[in-house]
C-alpha cells in the first residue's frame, strides 16, 4: 500500500473513535499542519515526473478532501455534544434584567448628504471633497472674483489671518476650482461640505452646508443645467411634478447666472412641494464663466458647462418640516432623537444601500 494510502486508512479509522476536541484538534495538525503528513506530501509533487505527478495529485487531493470532511464532522458532533450538555446541566435565568444600550441616531444634515450624493451619482456624478480653511485664492480669485470686489463684502467672511490669505471658506465653489486644477476635463462632480459667513438668524447660521455640482464637458448647454436641476428636485422630495423658476442674477464665477426657486403651497400649516403659487429660492447656478475656466488652464473655446449650490440645510428643513435652522447645531440629544434617522430607516428614494 502506497504511502498516502496508508494515512488515510490509519487517520479513517482514528475517526471513526470517540474522540476529544483536543484530539480531533490534535489529528489535524498531525494531517495538515505546516509539518503535516498530508502537507508533507504536496511538497513532493515538485519532484515527481509530470505523468506520475498528474496521478499522484488527484489521489492525493481526494484523500485530502476525505480527511477534511471526516474531521468538519467531528466538529460538528463535538459542537453539538457541547450544545447538549449545557442545555441538560445550564439553566437560563429568565429573571435577570435585560442589558440597556442606547442607539444613536443620524443627524439630518448627514441623512440629506447621503440622499443628494445617491440621487446625483445616479447620472454619473462623483463626489469631490475639500477643505474648510481655504485660501483667498480658491475662494475668491480663481473664481473670478477679484480683490475689492463687492461679493468678498457679500460673503461676510472669516478670515484667519491680518493679510487675508486664508478663510473659511464662504462658499463649496473652491472644490471646483481644486478639482478641475488637479485633472483634466470631462468633470462630473459634486462637492458637499461645510461653509461659514458671518450670519445668524432664524434661517443663517454661520456655519452651514452647500452642495456644489459641476459638469464640464464639450456641448454643454443651459438645457443640460435646468434638465439635471429638475430631475434633482423631483427625485429630492419625491414627487412627479414641480414648478421650478430661473431667475437672472449674478454670480462673478457664472455667466449668465440664474436663481432657482420652486414652487410651494401651505396646506394645514404644512409646505407641500410642486404645488400652489408660493415661491422659494433654493439655489444658486449658471454657465461658468470662462474667465474661470482659464484660471484653471481650460480652454472655454473647446470646453464649457454648468455649475450650481444649493443649500443643504435648507432643502433638509423643507424636506422634514424642521423651521429653526439654528437647531440643527445645537446639539441638543431631544431634537436629534425626533428629528434624527435611524441607522437602517432607508427613504424610497435612497439608491446608497439597496442597489
Ligand atoms: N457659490 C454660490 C453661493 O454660495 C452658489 C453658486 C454656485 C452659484 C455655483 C453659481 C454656481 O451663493
């Protein structure tokens, strides 16, 4: 009888015994341990002739998977042993209180972040992030916005420094400029984060969050702006239909540059979306200009496109009915646990999870 053989027959009828964890345990380092015997034998495949290798491996490989499953069985007779003894000699003791644990909860803020990433990445926007200290430069030059122009007044900015070089960043606009800087057009992006000017009332806080959205790509036109708005906002509150309104306005880094607003009416004190003849403005967006474009060596000649922000916060107030944006940073447990997700409470519309 070969050598292999011979193993299986030997460790085969070991098994079959009565045997302890410790042992079974024992007879697989014996069999397959670095040293083991079966192991042992896989190392001389190398030598062998390849006509006589091809035969020894497919004996040796079946031998192996029998051994392997004798020893799993033993396992599991040793586990369900186990399992029997302690139900006939352990008692539960029912009356013991149960372990309290507290579950947290997802702030709105973050809830509306994911939802606007899901719905954007769903027309192949990708998520860019950046810094909230920024440099003058982002915030305000590359964005053709220039030294004493009225918008650094506008802002009503934080800056960290005498000089002004660096900032709080007033708007998400310096990821535009951080991303196209490190890459080279088609852009597809959306930037979420935080942004501060010096505000504070019932519906500013000087902290707040922004959404940027950016596409640059050859042929791309106002139409593709207000499609990919419409779709956002429908698919944001989750209705078919909305009114939706661009008003001229003016921002240094678009041209032209609109103001979106979208239709509501209150019903029983409560805002429904898509109806009535209220109008709220939600967000700001227009064709970049190309004086932007050149500041971040792109040529408008061959390549143009749309940028928007909107204000995260308050599309989440709109969403949710929550009416004091100060609240939102208060950081107070009572407000969280009312207004705040729960870990798996998935809305219609969130594609993150489910696809
Ligand atoms: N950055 C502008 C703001 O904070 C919004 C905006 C972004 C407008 C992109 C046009 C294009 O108000």
């Amino acid at each position: 009888m070969s050598d292999i053989k011979k193993i299986k027959k030997e460790y085969l009828e070991e098994l079959n015994k009565e045997l302890s964890l410790d042992k079974v345990n024992q007879i697989k380092t014996e069999l397959f341990g670095k040293n083991g015997l079966i192991s042992n034998e896989f190392k001389k495949l190398g030598a062998l002739a390849p006509q006589e290798r091809k035969q020894f491996a497919s004996d040796l490989n079946f031998i192996k998977e029998e051994l392997q499953e004798n020893i799993s069985k033993k396992f599991k007779e040793l586990e369900i042993k186990e399992i029997n003894e302690k139900l006939k000699n352990e008692k539960v003791d029912i009356t013991l209180p149960e372990r309290s644990f507290e579950q947290g909860k997802i702030h709105p803020v973050s809830q509306v972040i994911d939802e606007i990433s899901s719905i954007f990445s769903e027309i192949g926007f990708s998520v860019e992030e950046g810094p909230d200290v920024e440099n003058e430069y982002n915030n305000f030059t590359a964005l053709n916005t220039p030294e004493n122009h009225p918008a650094r007044d506008m802002h009503d900015t934080f800056y960290l420094d005498d000089k002004k070089e660096l900032l709080l960043r007033t708007h998400t606009s310096p990821v535009q400029v951080r991303t196209m800087l490190k890459g080279n057009p088609p852009f597809k992006i959306i930037a979420p984060g935080r942004t501060y000017r010096s505000d504070s009332d019932q519906t500013h806080a000087p902290m707040f969050h922004q959404v940027e959205g950016l596409h640059i790509d050859k042929d791309i036109n106002m139409g593709n702006l207000k499609g990919c708005l419409n779709y956002f906002i429908k698919e944001f509150f989750e209705v078919d239909k909305i009114k939706m309104r661009f008003r001229p306005s003016h921002f240094p880094f678009t041209e032209p540059s609109a103001e979106v607003d979208i239709g509501y009416e209150l019903r029983d004190g409560k805002i429904v979306i898509g109806e009535g003849d209220k109008w709220l403005e939600v967000l700001g967006c227009g064709m970049v200009h190309p004086n932007v474009l050149k500041n971040v060596n792109i040529n408008p000649e061959k390549y143009q496109g749309y940028a928007f922000g909107i204000g995260i916060d308050r599309l989440g107030m709109l969403k949710y009915g929550i009416n004091d944006l100060r609240a939102f940073f208060e950081t107070d447990y009572r407000w969280l646990n009312h207004f705040g997700f729960d870990p798996l409470d998935v809305p219609s519309n969130y594609r993150g999870l489910s696809r």
